[in-house]
C-alpha cells in the first residue's frame, strides 16, 4: 500500500477514484436576466402597461361610483359565484384597502406630472388632463 500525501490533489484523487472532478462552477439556472437580458424597448412596453387606458378607465370607474367619503374600499374582485365580477368591498381600516387610493393617488400624480403621458381616446367627463386632474381630487 503506497503513503498517502496529505496535500494530494483534489482532481487527481477523484479521477483515481473513477468519479468526475469536483467543480466550482455556478451550476445554477442564469435568471430571467441573465438568460435574456430585456431591452430597453421592453422594459417601456412593460410600463406603458401599467398606465394604460384599460387600466386607468377600471380606476377611476370604480373610484367614481363613491359619492362622499368612503367608508370601504375596493379589496378584490371574485371570479365566480355571488357577485363575479364586481368589486369586493372592505372596511376602510383593513391593510390591503390602502392599495386602491393609492392607485388614485398614483394617476391623478401622473396626469398632473405628466399631462400627455396617459392618452385617453374620450376625455373623463372632462376636456382637458387637468379637468380630469380636478374629478380625481374631488374623489
């Protein structure tokens, strides 16, 4: 039986063995990023989407049947049974109740910011971004 080094070879242990040697490489899958690095283009298509008219329209819909103060906010919008469709309304002091103003808060900046950066094919009951601006603060 031949001495053992103490200081043998890693590599050269394992390929004596039969077994492939170890490796240090990152053998974990890229991410979106690194597999597909997003263009700029793409980025913008993705945040057009997010103040588009479809958008916008569902917010201030939804915002515009409240008359007053609300005291509940829109939560949720079941997908069947009783009341599909149709926003789910909750308490005005639950947690996730703040996200719906804020999405208010987060147009009516954008059309005072940015009055052309939201194209809207028909006004909101209004001529110009900043009647629209106005309708928004009133809600």
């Amino acid at each position: 039986m031949p001495p053992s080094r103490p200081n043998a070879n890693v590599a050269e242990t394992a390929s004596n063995s039969g077994q492939p040697p170890p490796t240090t490489a990152n053998t974990m899958k890229p991410t979106r990023n690194q597999a597909q690095p997003e263009t700029a283009a793409s980025i913008a298509d993705d945040l057009a989407e997010l103040f588009s008219e479809n958008i916008i329209a569902k917010i201030y819909r939804t915002a515009s049947r409240t008359a007053g103060i609300p005291h509940t906010f829109p939560e949720y919008v079941p997908q069947a049974g009783r009341g599909a469709g149709a926003y789910a309304h909750r308490e005005a002091e639950f947690w996730t109740c703040g996200f719906f103003p804020g999405s208010i808060h987060c147009v009516l900046e954008r059309l005072v910011r940015f009055p052309h950066s939201i194209r809207l094919e028909e006004p909101l009951a209004g001529s110009t971004a900043a009647a629209t601006a106005a309708q928004l603060r009133a809600i």
